[in-house]
C-alpha cells in the first residue's frame, strides 16, 4: 500500500513566494522583484507537470531571495549612513 502511495506521489519544488514577498517589502525591491517572477514560473512549472522547469525556477527564486536579504539591509544601511553625514 504504501509503495502505490510513494509512486503516486508528485514532486513539487518549493515556490518561495513568501520569501519573495517578504523582500520586496523589507529588503530589497528590484532583487524581490525577480524572485516574484521566479515563484511564479515554479507554480507554472509545477501545475504543468514540469519538474525540471520547476526546480530550475525554484533554485533561481531562492538565490535571488538570498541575495536579497543579503544586499537589502547592507544597502539600506549604506544609505541611512550616508544621508546623516549629509546633514
């Protein structure tokens, strides 16, 4: 029985659109922006039965997330630095 079930099963690579979101509110715009573009390819994939499509657009989507969470604060910082010594 639970051979059927392990056969039957579908993956699906994870969209991270959360995440996305999450950074294009508080981190980083342009880079949330294009993880967006990339979760929602992964959805796309995934409802059209394209696994490799999927996890390709997932792995892409979770970079750009990261790097997003990375460069986001470090740029904000930057720029709240910058325009105090501007005062």
């Amino acid at each position: 029985m639970k051979a059927s079930m392990a056969e039957d099963e579908v993956q699906v690579a994870p969209t991270y659109f959360w995440w996305s979101a999450f950074n294009i509110c508080f981190c980083c715009l342009p880079l949330g922006s294009c993880a967006i573009y990339y979760s929602n390819k992964v959805k796309t994939a995934n409802q059209g039965g394209d696994i490799e499509g999927a996890k390709e657009a997932s792995k892409k989507a979770m970079i750009l997330n990261i790097l997003a969470l990375i460069c986001g604060p470090i740029l904000i910082t930057l720029y709240i630095l910058n325009y105090r010594e501007k005062k």
